[in-house]
C-alpha cells in the first residue's frame, strides 16, 4: 500500500458486497485490500489510486443497474405415477370388456352415460360413470394413449392415487357443468372429459409452483398457453367431439389444480394418503355404478 494515509471506498455490514467490489478493482489491477473489525467490512485502496477506483466501481455499478440474478429452476418432488396409471389402464379396458358384453345382462350405456336431463334431475352419478364407458376401439385407444401421458404427468406432481382422485373429480364436475349448459337431450360418454381435466390439473400447478424459472408475467403462463392450445388442437375436432364437455373439463382441473399445488410434498409422499386416495377413487366409481344399476332398473 501507498505511504499515504489509505482511503476507505467502501463500507458495508454485508461482507459479500465488499468483496464483490473488491473483485472489479482486483480484474482492472488496482490495489486494495479489505478489512474487518467483526461487525463492518471496509475497502480501502491507497489515496493516488482513489480516484481511479472510484471511477472503475461507478461504471461497475451503471453496467448492473438492471441486473437480478436468474431465479434458479425450482424443484419438485417425483412421486410414483405408476400405480394410478396401471390403475386407470385397467379399469378403463375392465369397463370396455363389460360393457361390450353387456355384462350381467344390463345395459351399461343406458344406466351410465351422461344424459342432461337426468343429471339435472338428480342422477348425479352419471357424470363419473359416463367416464368409464366409450363407443369403440378408436375412443378407448385415444384416451388410453391421452390419459396415460397426462396421467403421468399429473402422478409425478401429486402421487398415483391423489392424482387419479383429482382427475375423477375434474371429469366428473366437467361433466356436471356441461350437463347444466347443454340441451336436455344431450348424451355423452367417455373418459376424455377427465383426461382434459388433467391437462388443466397439470397446467395450473406448474403456473402456480412456478416450475418454470422466467421471471416476466408473460412466460410464466406459459404451461397455460400451452394447455389452452393443445386443448384446441385436440379436443375440439371429430364428428363425434363433446367440445363442451372438454372446454369444462379443462376449466374444472385448473381449478383443482390451484388447490392442489397448495398440497405439501412431504404429505404427498406418504404410502398411506395415496392409498386412502386411490381407494376412495376406486370406491367412487363402484358406487356410482352401484347407484347407476339401481334406478335403471
């Protein structure tokens, strides 16, 4: 150091942004040393240098004005999709078999389809048993394919059986409302309903996670968007397409969605509640089906 008496540059109570300055003076070469008395830090640089410095730090400080620091890609949980997913491949091929057959001798699509009137009627069931039935191959191929990757998606963020029992709900209340806005005769049946629920399911907690690092409002709706759009491009073509009750769908599981992704991880990961949430999904589709089969015949 200079024989001069030494300036003091600078002097914080935060360590860090001394040595933050004192890294820019030492990339330019001018002298200067950082000291501490246990509660302040201080720059001090030699007087003949002083002025240099401080030029050297304010062109440093105009540079970084409107510098913030990228926010780190948040991170999640996996959970284990797997069983929901075996679950839904299951019950959805079991349902197809049985109504095929017309297992037992009664009419699956008659007591379990979604029909307006008698959902508005009372016959609430309807909306989660319409889930389990579709019209042919093709029908069941494109949810199965639809479901499984959604579902997948949706069994990482909340777990195998609170996913599933989410989704159930998403497709049943999608169902109710469009029951609600539709003509009394209007039928439907499927389980597209509750795949595009999930699709508004995992939309909404990755907004609302923020699962994405962009820190401006615009890209952060970007998992909507990108729902919103890929909900247009597959829910609403085919001669045969309830676009009423996908748009509904979608807007229920994005409801559900913001709640769920209040739900904490830990919680999530328990054996236990993702057990109780399959069983009371599994338990809701035998009891609508048990009520069904009751007042159709």
């Amino acid at each position: 150091m200079s024989e001069e008496q030494p300036v003091v540059l600078f002097e914080s109570a935060r360590p860090r942004e001394a040595a933050e300055r004192a890294l820019v003076l030492q990339s330019v070469g001018i002298p200067h040393e950082v000291v501490s008395d246990g509660r302040t830090s201080l720059l001090v640089v030699p007087a003949d240098e002083a002025e240099r410095a401080r030029g050297e730090l304010a062109a440093w400080r105009r540079e970084n004005r409107d510098w913030r620091p990228a926010r780190p890609m948040p991170s999640f949980r996996r959970l284990n999709p797997w069983p929901g997913l075996a679950g839904y491949l299951t019950l959805v091929c079991l349902f197809a078999w049985a109504s095929a057959q017309s297992l037992w001798g009664l009419d699956w699509f008659g007591a379990g389809r979604v029909n307006a009137a008698l959902v508005r009627d009372g016959e609430w069931w309807r909306t989660v048993t319409a889930l389990t039935l579709h019209i042919d191959l093709g029908h069941i191929t494109a949810n199965l394919v639809f479901g499984v990757g959604f579902g997948l998606f949706a069994g990482h963020y909340l777990g195998a059986g609170v996913a599933w029992l989410a989704i159930l709900a998403a497709g049943g209340l999608g169902n109710a409302v469009n029951a609600l806005i539709q003509p009394p005769g209007h039928n439907s049946v499927g389980a597209s309903t509750a795949i595009f629920g999930a699709l508004g399911l995992i939309a909404a907690i990755a907004w609302r996670r923020r699962l994405y690092p962009q820190d401006r409002w615009v890209y952060r709706l970007g998992p909507i968007v990108g729902a919103v759009a890929l909900l247009a491009y597959t829910g609403s073509g085919g001669e045969r397409t309830d676009v009423g009750a996908h748009l509904t769908g979608f807007l229920c599981g994005g409801a559900l969605g913001l709640a769920c992704a209040r739900l904490d991880t830990d919680w999530l990961a328990e054996a236990r509640i993702q057990l109780s949430a399959g069983l009371v999904t599994v338990g809701m589709i035998a009891l609508s089906w048990a009520l069904a089969f009751e007042h159709w015949s």
